[in-house]
C-alpha cells in the first residue's frame, strides 16, 4: 500500500505516495456536542425509516425491482413527503449530506448482505455509538463501485487547529492538522464520551516531507526514556511515579485481605473483588500514561530526521539481569522500536538498528577511544583526549556516526 519515493535532488527530500487516513479528536462544547448527537440521531432515524419501508415493500408480490432502486423510491418519498410535515420541520436543521448518507449505507448494507459478505441489515442504535457523514455537494456522490469525484468536489482543509466540515460551523481539533489537505467526505463518530472526525487522504497532494535532520542517534536510556544526538532528551512523565506510588500504597493497604486462590479453592472476599477492580484500573491508567510518552516521542522524532539510528537491543537479556530489569521493562524500549519501525511510511523515515555488541557507550564519540563504563557512571571522561561528555548523549553521538558495517535495517 505504502511506497516511500527518493528523489535525488540537492535537498533531501523523501515523498510518501499512499492513501491515508487523518482522525483527529474533536474539541466541542456543550452545544456543538449536542449538535453532533443530533446529527448522528438524524442519521440514524433515516437509516432505520429506510430500512423498515424497503422491508414492507418486500411484502407487494407485484412490485418486481432491485433493491437499490426500492431505496431511490423511498428516497423520494422522503424527501418529497416525510419532510415536509410539519412534525418533522427539525430534520431541516441538518446538512443533506446527512440523510443522503444514510440512504447510501442503507444501499450498501442491502447490497453486502445480497452477496453474502454480510448479516441482514440491522437497526441501528444510540448504544452501538454514533456516527453520521458529511461530504460536499458541489456534484453527485458516486455510486457504489463509481470512480470517485473530481477535485472541485474537495473540502480544502488548512494545516491548524480547525476544520470546517461541509455544512457544519468550524470546529475546533484536539491536535493540530500540520498540512494543507484535501478531502470529499468526513465520518464524525463517538466513542464513549469522545467525538472524532476521520478523513481519507491522497497522499500524493501531501506536500514533500522535509527532515530537518539527516540522521539521529537515539539512546534509550536507564535514567532518561531517550537521549537523542540533536541534545534533546525525553522522558516518563512525573505523573508515571505518582501512579505508581499510589499503585504500591494500594497494594500494602490491602495486603491483609482476603484474596481467592483457586487451587486452595479459598472465595477470595468482596472487598478483596473490589480490590481487585481498583488495582485493573490503576495499572490501566500507569499503561496509558506510557504508551501516551512513547506515541508522542516516536512521532517527534519521526518528524525531526529521516534516518534514525538506536541500539539493537538484546532486550530479553536485559529484563533477565535482574538489576537491569525494572529500569528496561518501565522504559519500553521494545515498545519504541515498534513504534518508530511502523511510522516509517507515514513519515518517510527509515530506522536502523546498531549492533549490540558496537561500544555505543564505552566509546569517545569525539576522538574513538574504548574505555570501560561502569553502569553507574554518568558522564564519560575520555582518558584519550579529555572529552568530558554526559554518558547518554556521548552515546547517542555514537550511534549517529556508527559505521555501516555494524548497521542493519529494523
Ligand atoms: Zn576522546
């Protein structure tokens, strides 16, 4: 799907041709958010309207038509019949798109089923979440199968903190859109309490990725997350050790419960159950926290350079040296190589694991000097030629300008 392109010019500059998906969370107030409900309801009412008619309509033996062309009927009769009565003045209130959608899913639905891709349509439900779609109607919404429309039906979406979706108010985004883009049709949904806007992208319009940073070397450290070549450095948030005292505190003011064993076949106690529930939620949100750092930093540094360059870490060998353990299992560091590994498409970035066995810390990164470096030593004091260097930036350096020899691609 994806197919990152190299072009040779003067400037490097990698351009990414793919097709995308942009989801952003929506900002809203309270009378935006009751907006979108009601959109996502009107959606809904239409859908299951459509729905029942076209089943009813199965019932007049001498009425012999596909079913798209059923739903085009019950189209015009909406439009022409049900939305004109007065009861139903509010449906007005919403863009067209919205019910014009709606009778596409429905044709969809209908058609998928037909062919056995799918279960027989079912009602829609507030409980199953919302959502509702809204495109621009500057021409006529391709059919199932059709090619899709010209530029001219495209919504431009300028790079920032606001959208403006076809026949809604601007609205707000939690982060930022950081090109200028274009799309034809928005989905906007919910989940929980939460409302999102996705967007299919043609990449190929996306402006050219440009790097400010040709390679970087990135440390994963023990006392820091990451320590990278450019001299900026990330790590867990403050929060991670709240959480985690208050983790140890629940654990100790429980230690005397009740809890079940199976084996012994002992009923662990109900506020041992409780205990239990308390503890999920606590270690749930010490993993959020994580994976929140972590997404952050590997898009950042995604961003920042095209080639980046971390240690090949034997991990598993790591976590079994039990004084390397907690320090290598809090910092996921395989984590961040994951990450870093999948965003290369997305941001034309290419990562490469150094040898484990490569000196990144024991050696100078001025002068090449190897010197022993405890674990517990800090900065590196090159005995060679007087380099006084923070360990972990003195191999963060190191990493950068590894030789080629000791290089493999993730
Ligand atoms: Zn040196």
């Amino acid at each position: 799907m994806f197919k990152v392109v190299y072009s040779s010019s003067s400037k490097k500059v990698w351009r990414c041709l793919a097709m995308f998906a942009i989801k952003r969370e929506l900002k809203l107030n309270n009378v935006e958010t009751s907006l979108m409900r009601g959109n996502a309801g009107f959606k809904r009412w239409v859908y299951n309207f459509g729905l029942d008619l076209l089943t009813a309509s199965w019932s007049f033996e001498d009425i012999k038509t596909s079913d798209s062309k059923r739903i085009d009927a019950i189209k015009k009769v909406f439009t022409q019949v049900t939305m004109l009565i007065p009861e139903y003045a509010w449906m007005k209130l919403y863009p067209s798109t919205v019910y014009q959608s709606a009778f596409i899913d429905l044709k969809d639905a209908f058609s998928r089923w037909r062919k056995g891709l799918a279960e027989f349509p079912k009602k829609k439900s507030k409980k199953k979440g919302d959502s509702f779609t809204l495109y621009k109607t500057a021409g006529i919404y391709p059919l199932i199968g059709e090619p899709p429309l010209p530029f001219t039906n495209r919504v431009v979406i300028s790079a920032g903190k606001l959208i403006k979706l076809p026949g809604l108010k601007e609205l707000r985004l939690k982060e930022r859109i950081d090109f200028m883009c274009s799309s034809q049709t928005f989905t906007v949904s919910r989940t929980a309490d939460k409302w999102f806007v996705a967007f299919m992208l043609d990449a190929q319009k996306i402006p050219p990725i440009i790097h400010p940073i040709e390679t970087i070397g990135v440390d994963l450290g023990m006392k820091v997350l990451a320590t990278c070549s450019d001299g900026t450095f990330y790590d867990m948030p403050v929060t991670t050790k709240k959480a985690k005292t208050k983790l140890g505190k629940i654990q100790w003011r429980n230690r005397n419960k009740l809890l079940g064993n199976k084996k012994r076949r002992i009923k662990a106690s109900n506020n041992a159950l409780k205990y239990y529930t308390q503890l999920a939620k606590q270690h749930a949100h010490i993993a959020n926290i994580r994976q929140d750092t972590t997404q952050k930093m590997t898009t950042d540094i995604s961003r920042k350079a095209a080639v980046i360059r971390i240690e090949d870490l034997n991990v598993s060998g790591m976590i079994a040296n039990h004084k390397l353990a907690s320090a290598v299992s809090n910092n996921c560091f395989y984590e961040i190589r994951r990450q870093l590994t999948y965003k290369q498409p997305f941001y034309a970035t290419r990562v490469e694991l150094v040898d484990r066995w490569f000196p990144s810390s024991k050696m100078c990164s001025k002068c090449g000097h190897i010197q022993p470096m405890g674990l517990s030593e800090r900065v590196y004091n090159c005995g060679n030629c007087g380099n006084i260097q923070d360990r972990d930036d003195n191999a963060s350096n190191n990493l950068r300008d590894a030789p080629f020899d000791k290089i493999r691609l993730a």
